[in-house]
C-alpha cells in the first residue's frame, strides 16, 4: 500500500507541490489501466489498481534494459540496441556477470552463404538499413500496452498449457504436424513458408514452427521451439512475427517467447526476436520462406539457433533443461492456432495461407528440406516420417518427398467452413 498523501501546510493555489503533481500523475495512469481492465471484462478495485500498476512498472524496468541507440520500425516497434552483456538472459543466477560465447561447432552437411544482409532484410524494422552497433543485440521494447493485453502481469510472455500435441487438444490448441520420434535427436533444420493468416480474436494465434522435445508429455516436457507467428495478444497486430519459446516443465512456470524472462542468449545484432517479417508470402502470387536450424553444440552443449542463410541469433544454455540437457526424443515441425470457440462454434482463425494443403505450392502453405541432427553432429535426411492433424476438417497435411525439396509437406486451412463447426 502507497502511504497516505499528506499535503504541504499552505501550498499556493496556483502552484501545487511535486508530490501532488506525482499523485495527479499516478490517479491518471490508475484510471487508465481501469479502462483497459474494463475492456477486457476484469474489473479491480483502487487497490488491486496500484498493486497491479507496480507490478507492470517492475516488470517494465526488469525486461527494458538500457541501450545504446533505439530504432523506430516501420510497424510502430521500438527496437533497443541492449548491450550483449546486459540482456534478460544475464539476469539468470547461472549467468549472472558472464558473458555471450562464441560460436559453435556447425554440423556436418550444412553450407552457409557468406552474405548476411539478405537475412537481416527480412525483418521489418531493418528494412531501412538501420542496425544496432557491434557488442550490442536489438531487443523489441516492450510496451505497457503490451503487459495490459495479456491474461496477467505473471503469464507474459508465456502460453497457456497444452501447447504441444501428440495425443491432446485440450485448452483448445489445434495442430497439423509432421514428426519424428523413437530415437536420440541433437537438432532440427527446415524451411518455413511465411504468410499471415486471419486471426479471428486478440485471445488466439496462429504460428507455424519447429518443436525439439525431450521429456514426456506430462508436467516433466521440455521443448525448444521456433518458428513464426500472428499473435495480436502479445504483439498488438496481425503481422507475422519471428519468435522463440522454450519450457522445461510442459509451460507451467518455466519458459517464455523470446527474451521475455531470464533463458536465451542472443548474439546476434541483425535480428530481432518478435519483429515482425516482411515479405510474406501471396495467394497465387510470391512466395518467401524462412530457413531455421536448431542443434545441439557438441562442445558446450548449448542449444543454438540459426536464421536464414548463417544467421547465428543465440543459444538455450543446456543447464535450462532436464531431458534435453542430453538430447531430444522427438522433433515435430507445423502448424498451431488456438480455438477460444467465442462465437459457440469453431474458430475461423487460419493455419499457414489459410487454404488446405491439396491445393499446392502458390496456395497452401508448406515446409520443405526437413532434416535432423543426429548423435554425429550430422544433418540427416528424415526416416519413418508422420503426419497427422487434430481436425482434418479445419486444418489438413499432406506429406511428401522429391529430389529439390526433400522431405517436405503441405498444410494448413481456413477453419471454419461447411465441415468444420
């Protein structure tokens, strides 16, 4: 509780003091975070207000770290140039005062192009040219608008639970995946077809990613996870946007997307974890994919990911995890939305284009050159390779293999149609 405001014996009426500027100030930012609990159907009393503006303000200041230059993006985004050494992740005891490491062991069979620029041009904020100065890491500001949108100030930044399928759907997560399983996994590499799919309401998603897993699916899962999304929760908008997550006990307390809690180690000054990406791909029209590879660094142990064409953005330390300290059980690579049914029937957010996957290359959405990493430190073409969707009828897959693309498949769909209610 704030203590009592006690005003000065004879203030002048035409000059008010400091502190009741300061308190005129904070019953005008209460008042507004009143409205934005309104809108979202909560309702707190004055204060439930203050405690819950404090909370906002705390995390605030623990995830908007000092920078060096800040980047005004195309979209409205912030971009803060963060010195590497003071980024979320160093908050973690086990990194307290350490600093980013350098690069890892590539695995075998993979060939990076040397031109970096490409890869940087695919994020909105960058277009321009701008860039963040060398020692520094760009990291998306994050708003009070952005805190206010989300269930609570504790769940920001992270998902509800049952995210991952294999055997469930419940809290309404709906996938259409491809999967390995049933043997010691160090990584995994495709190529992402990038749209942005119609989300029907601020409350659900839409993304598109690559899951590495260890654990069962119980309260003991881990996963690493990347891929793009349309989230208007967490973003504010309906663009596509790269992004990260990782738990090690199935979302319930650990984990986050991107850098919005103490995990990931960015190293990379040219990419922004949830900027949004640009181009996107076009109904009959141009079509953009992304390339991510994930592995396992034999030397550290780290997790790494790359983007693009060589693009390192950081690593998971390996001391975050418990199955996935040694290696992964099961890599998926897909499709996800959230199905809130708010209207009473299915959700008419889209999967990948929105269209099913037997309309093909131009209209539906794909990936294409999946590979793993296997206990060699090798990319590895796929074997005894499954697809599966939740609701055929809402979101399909359809799998494949050829000479150029590999393993690959289609998916995807509208969501509500003639038989999907």
């Amino acid at each position: 509780m704030a203590a009592p405001y006690s005003p000065s014996p004879s203030p002048s009426p035409s000059h008010p003091t400091a502190a009741a500027l300061v308190l005129l100030l904070l019953l005008l930012h209460v008042a507004l975070l009143g409205k934005c609990a309104a809108a979202a159907n909560v309702t707190f009393g004055p204060g439930e207000e203050l405690r819950r503006y404090r909370r906002v303000q705390t995390l605030l200041t623990r995830l908007n770290k000092p920078s060096l230059r800040t980047i005004q993006s195309p979209d409205g985004d912030l971009i803060d140039c963060v010195p590497a050494h003071l980024q979320p992740a160093f908050d973690h005891p086990r990194l307290r005062g350490q600093r980013p490491l350098g690069p890892p062991v590539q695995p075998s069979g993979h060939h990076r192009r040397p031109n970096h620029s490409a890869d940087a041009g695919v994020q909105l904020w960058a277009v321009s040219g701008a860039s963040c100065p060398e020692g520094s890491v760009p990291v998306r500001r994050i708003t009070e608008a952005d805190v206010l949108r989300a269930s609570s100030v504790r769940r920001f930044g992270r998902v509800p639970t049952a995210r991952v399928r294999r055997d469930t759907v419940a809290g309404g997560h709906e996938h259409a995946v491809g999967y390995v399983a049933g043997d010691e996994y160090y990584g995994a590499r495709a190529s992402i077809n990038v749209w942005a799919p119609k989300v029907s309401t601020p409350t659900e998603f839409s993304l598109s990613q690559i899951w590495v897993i260890g654990g069962t699916f119980s309260n003991d899962l881990n996963t690493i996870e990347a891929g793009w999304q349309v989230s208007p929760q967490l973003y504010g908008d309906n663009s596509p946007r790269f992004f990260t997550y990782w738990t090690t006990d199935a979302y319930q307390t650990t984990g986050c997307y991107n850098l919005l809690c103490s995990g990931f180690v960015q190293t990379n000054s040219r990419i922004a974890m949830g900027a949004a990406i640009s181009p996107t791909s076009g109904y009959k029209g141009g079509q953009f994919d992304i390339s991510l590879l994930i592995w396992k660094d034999p030397n550290h142990g780290n997790w790494w990911l790359e983007f693009g064409s060589g693009e390192l953005v950081g690593y998971w330390p390996s001391f975050l995890f418990s199955h996935l300290a040694s290696h992964a059980s099961m890599v998926q690579f897909g499709g996800e939305v959230v199905d809130t049914r708010t209207e009473g029937s299915h959700t008419a957010t889209q999967m990948g284009s929105g269209h099913f996957p037997g309309e093909g290359f131009g209209r539906s959405s794909y990936f294409r050159n999946l590979e793993v990493v296997d206990w060699d430190n090798s990319l590895i073409p796929l074997t005894t390779f499954h697809v599966t969707a939740d609701h055929p009828n809402c979101y399909d897959i359809q799998g494949g293999v050829n000479a150029v693309w590999g393993n690959y498949f289609y998916y995807g769909g509208p969501g509500r149609n003639v038989r999907c209610t």
